[in-house]
C-alpha cells in the first residue's frame, strides 16, 4: 500500500526490493506479487544477493570509476 501511495503521484511504475529484509523467504515472495497486483514492477536481483555482496560490488565498481577519473 506505501509503496502504491508514493508511486502514484510521481508516476513511477517500477519498485526497488533489495538489503537484508530480501533475504526474507515470505517477503522474497509474497511482496513481488503483490506489488504487481498494484500495477508495479518489482526490480529483484537476480545475478547478486540483496545485502552485503551488492553492497561490496557497488564499492568496488565506484572506486574503479575514482580511480579511471585520475
């Protein structure tokens, strides 16, 4: 429902689900769908986990990019 309520006036479609509560089986489950009985899109991950890992990767990819800039 919050995310349907803070969607709409922004005309967003597409909803982020990611940290450690992804880790969640019932909400790793239960919240995709019914985020699409609201006419949302649910962004998962799919190649990397929804906590740390991503985390590390973002940070190395970041300093690669500081690094490239220099």
């Amino acid at each position: 429902d919050l995310a349907e309520a803070l969607c709409a006036p922004l005309g967003l479609t597409e909803v982020a689900l990611s940290g450690g509560v992804m880790q969640n089986l019932t909400l790793t489950r239960e919240l995709p769908l019914a985020l699409m009985e609201r006419g949302l899109t649910p962004l998962m991950h799919i190649h990397l986990p929804p906590n740390d890992g991503s985390i590390s990767l973002g940070q190395a990819a970041w300093g690669r990019r500081a690094l490239m800039l220099e």
